[in-house]
C-alpha cells in the first residue's frame, strides 16, 4: 500500500509515486513473471473506482559486439513477423485465436514477434507479456511518401504525432516490449520525401533492385527525411526513454536517409544478410538486428525434385512467374531474390554473433501478397505454418535448432510411383546419426555438419515402410514410420482443446485428417468434408491452408488440402456440450464432443 494523494473537485494533478523492491522476480523469455499494480479512487473513505496495471520487471540491452542481454544475459532473438489477420477468421481480434498461434511458435523455439507493420491489438501484447515473447512494436508502414495510393500517408503529416503517442502511451508498460520501429521499408530512406513523386513501379524498384547514389544523404547532411526521423524518435524518447528505437530499412549504406539523422539507436535490416558482416565497420559502436529475414516460399504437402535444386521465384520482383501448380516446394529450396533459404539464413546467422537475432518472414501465413503467383493465389506463400494453423516441414528445423525438444522429422510422405527416384530429408536433434531403411533395408547412414542443418537420401520408391532411426554414442535415441496409406477410408477429427469456456469467444480448433483403414494420413486425399454442430456452439470458420482455394471461410464444409483441413467451432455464451460431425462421401464418419463451462 502506498501512500494516496488528495484531488480537489473536477480538479486535475499528476502523481508520481516510488515503490522499492529489494528481490523483484525478474520477467524472462522462459519465467514470464507479471506483477499487477491496482489503482483506487476514494471518496470519504468508500473505493469508488479501481484500475488494474500489469507489468513486469526487468533489464533490457543492446549491445554493439554481442547483441541482445535481458537482465543481463545473453539471448539471441529468434523472431517472426506476424500480419494481423487470423486465418479464416479474418482480420479479427480473439483472444484464443492469437493465443494459439503463439503457442505454435512457441513449440517452434520462437521467442520474439515483430507486429508488421501497424499497432498491434493490446490482446497480443497482453499475451506477449504471459508468454515470454520479445516484442518489436511497430508504428508505420509509411511516412509521407505513399506506397500504395490510400495508404497512410495521406494522413501521415496531420497524424503521425497524435497516433505514435497514443502508440506509446498505450503500449509502454508490456515488459515484452524491447524494441520500438518507426518504420517498415518506409521510401524516406531515399532523397525526395514528397508525397506521390514516385509511381509503385518506380517505388518497388527502389525497395527490391536498389538505387542510384545520388538518392543517398551525404555525410553531415540533414536532410527533411533525417529531420522526420529525428522527430519521430523524439516523441517516443519522451514518452519512454528506457527502450531503444528502430527502423526496418532495406537500404543498407549509412546514406540511407534514417541512419545518417543518427537517431535510430539499433540498425535495423530488410534481408541484405550479404551487406551484415561490415555494419561493425559502417556502424561503429552500433548495436544491430535483422528487422526481417528470409522471404522463403513453400506450400505444406508439396514437393518438387531434386531437392538439390535451389529456385528464385520470381527471378525479378517484376517478372511474373508461373507455374500450373500454383505451388512452391516444402523442401526448403524456394526463395524470393531478395530473401534466402531458411536453413541458409541460419547458418549465416550462426556467425555473426553481434547480431542480436532476426525476425522472420513470416510465422504464419496470411491473407494477400501471394508471392510468387497471381490470381487465383490469395494467401501468402511465407508461413513457417500455413494459413490453417498446420506447420510446414520447415517448422522442425527450427524446433531442432532453437529447443531442446527431442525432433526426428523425416518427410516427405511414402505415397509415390513405384521406380521414382524420391529425396527423404530429416530434420533431428540429440542424436549424432541417424539411419534410412525402405522395408528394412538400410539406405546408409547420414550426419550433420557445419554447413548443413538436415540429411537427405535420395531412394527409389517402393510401396512399404520407411523408417530413420537416430542414434547417440551408437545407442538408439528415437525411431519413425512412414506409411504408404491406402485409399481414404475414414476422418479423424482432433481439438486442439475438448473444454472451452462458455463466454461467446471461446474456440477449439479441429483439425480434420483423411485417413486410410489402417490409420494412415492420405497425403494427397482432397475429399469434400461436410460438418454438422449440435449443441452450444456454431462454425466460426474453415480453412485446409491451401493458398489457392478459393471456398469460403464461413462454410459448413471443406476440401481437404494434401489429407488435411481444419474446422473452427466456437462457443454461444451457454454452458453445455457441442458435438461435432464430419462426414464425406465414401468414408466413414466422425464426431467428438467439446465442453463448454465458466
């Protein structure tokens, strides 16, 4: 208790109070400890109004030689980028919808979210806080120069004060903040800051194939962009001088506009991973983080040989690509020319140890930019997990980097023709080997080594078995199956949680397997599936993570996409069950029930 100060009648005062903590219990990526301050109003002695302030406490830095420390140690930012929108949800606000997909990239090993490239909603924050995330928190995704033709920047000159201190005021007590960005890729970095000087053809080219000299600052200059850059980080300094600002830039020379205001406290990256080994030398005594990395392209269940084979797509940002699958393979050898491959990206990143970690593009799929495919493509083709929530094969090769969680991850499926020549990868961790059979016939045995995070065996396919076993000093530390599945047979439906709270907000989310009669996953299996709900809840949405499939999210049936789609049913506000059907012609059915209590 501290304490309370007295306000006269519709008056008016600022109060500045100290509390003294002799062992605060630190809040840390994996212990996010929350305290809660409550705030009470009296009058003559009664509590006529409370307001509950949650915060944690702990130490945030950035160094120039070493990167990112919290309360002191040393902890590399294993990040994404995240759009806002949910899936098939849309772009909505709930609670378990985030929070699911938070937890998804926890099990990943991620412990850091950039919010691209808007405010975020206070529930993310809020469970960003509860969950041990490190935060960049993003203000714009233009200045004055537009990018799109309504965009932002009509607004920008008449707003940007008003909307970055709301931003900050609002947001500042979330310990899962480390970083503010003024920016995303703003066109400022470049000379002429004049709104619609420039076409989106000429704006693109600038952002993916570079400039010409003489769009840069010179040295000493302060230019009007240097001066909006100046400004902006001095609104947040005012605000909140205990966390450093940043910028995402894809102009990486110290003309960039934004780095020569000398106002940016952490140099932020776009890709460029080839320009990062001089910033010691460009930015002296400037700490430094990839703002946003990768850029790799894959559809989940898709897989194009020889594996070997690395694809730029598209070759140029405008040279449009096509290709009648409207896919791109999960093998991990599909990138964007302005980004790289993921496991290229970690390799890199291993050595460079003053770069205090990275944010991906992106954790999850999202709705728009269907790089590199026009129409029908509607969703992004970035996702380490897909538009459904279903992580694609690359999502264990960061779990078996960045966790301790035993993964033996072998794909791609066993359903081929017979005599094709097929290229098995695997993804492992805490084991020194490991080892291919085809119907128990060794394959050979394969390990890691510094410039490769994954195996590979290129096998000629047989209907059976495949099975990879790891071993540890010569002893078996884990095994997996493969299957070749037979024709559809059945559905087996599985909620991500059977007991939902009766709030009207709650969901489960089911996800839907076409499988044959002996349980085994159809990895090609596209079966209509038709839901039915009973009981006290209703179909909020349906997804199968297909980015050219063009159903509608708010349906009562679904195509599963490579043996899989997904149900979202969400709970009416009444206590009681749900059950949930799901039937396709020609297999039998299935059904679960979910609760729902307070």
């Amino acid at each position: 208790m501290i304490a309370g100060h007295l306000v006269a009648s519709n008056g008016k005062n600022t109060i500045q109070q100290q509390v003294h903590m002799t062992e605060p219990h630190l809040w840390s990526v994996d212990d996010p400890y929350m305290y809660t301050m409550i705030t009470e109003i009296r009058l003559n002695g009664k509590t006529i109004d409370t307001y509950s302030t949650p915060f944690g406490i702990r130490t945030i830095e950035f160094r120039a030689d070493s990167g990112f420390f919290l309360n002191g140690e040393h902890v590399r930012i294993n990040g994404v980028c995240n759009h806002h929108d949910l899936g098939c949800l849309g772009a909505t606000t709930n609670e378990r919808a985030i929070e699911r997909q938070l937890q998804i990239l926890k099990g990943m090993g991620c412990n850091g979210i950039r919010c691209s490239h808007n405010p975020p909603s206070p529930i993310l924050l809020d469970l960003c806080d509860r969950m041990g995330f490190l935060v960049m928190d993003e203000a714009f995704d233009m200045w004055r120069r537009h990018k799109t033709e309504r965009d932002y920047a009509r607004f920008f000159d008449e707003w940007y004060e008003r909307d970055l201190t709301d931003l900050v005021v609002r947001d500042r007590n979330h310990p899962s903040i480390v970083l503010w960005s003024i920016g995303n890729e703003v066109l400022e970095q470049w000379s002429d800051a004049k709104a619609d000087t420039l076409s989106l053809e000429q704006a693109n080219l600038i952002l993916n194939m570079g400039h010409s000299e003489d769009q840069l600052a010179k040295e000493g200059e302060m230019s009007v962009n240097s001066l909006i850059t100046a400004r902006l980080t001095e609104i947040i300094k005012e605000l909140d001088p205990t966390r450093p600002v940043t910028a995402g830039c894809n102009e990486p020379s110290p003309g960039n506009h934004l780095f020569r205001s000398g106002a940016i406290d952490v140099i932020g990256y776009n890709y460029h991973n080839q320009n990062v080994p001089s910033v010691p030398r460009l930015f002296p005594g400037k700490p430094f983080i990839i703002t946003e990395s990768v850029s790799a392209l894959m559809t989940r269940g898709f897989y194009e040989m020889p594996s070997g084979q690395m694809m730029t797509r598209p070759v140029r940002w405008d040279r449009p690509y096509f290709n009648e699958t409207f896919s791109c393979s999960a093998y991990d050898n599909v990138a964007t020319p302005w980004g790289s491959h993921h496991e290229e990206n970690l390799i890199f990143l291993n050595s460079q140890p003053f770069v205090a970690g990275q944010y991906i593009w992106t954790g999850f799929d999202y709705i728009g930019e269907p790089t590199p495919y026009g129409w029908p493509a509607r969703s992004s083709y970035f996702g380490i997990v897909d538009l459904a929530g279903f992580p694609k094969d690359i999502y264990y090769l960061y779990q078996s980097e960045w966790t301790d969680t035993p993964v033996l991850h072998l794909f791609p499926h066993w359903n081929w023709e017979p005599g094709q020549q097929i290229d098995m990868w695997c993804y492992y961790n805490n084991a020194d080997e490991v080892e291919l059979y085809i119907n128990g016939k060794s394959q050979g045995i394969r390990s890691k080594d510094s410039e490769h995070l994954h195996v590979v065996w290129n096998v000629t396919f047989e209907p059976g078995t495949v099975k990879v076993v790891a071993r540890k000093d010569g002893v078996e530390t884990a095994s997996r199956e493969i299957h070749t599945a037979g024709e559809p047979a059945q559905i087996r439906l599985t909620p991500d949680r059977s007991k939902i709270k009766s709030n009207g907000t709650d969901l489960s989310f089911v996800t839907v397997e076409i499988l044959d009669k002996d349980g085994n996953l159809c990895p090609n299996a596209d079966n209509l599936v038709q839901f039915q709900i009973e009981g006290k809840g209703f179909i909020a949405g349906v997804d199968n993570g297909s980015p050219i499939s063009l159903e509608r999210f708010k349906d009562n049936k679904r195509k599963a996409f490579y043996g899989k789609c997904l149900v979202v049913v969400q709970n009416d506000s009444r206590k009681g069950k749900i059950k949930v059907k799901a039937s396709s012609e020609g297999l039998n059915d299935a059904h679960i029930i979910l609760k729902c209590a307070r």
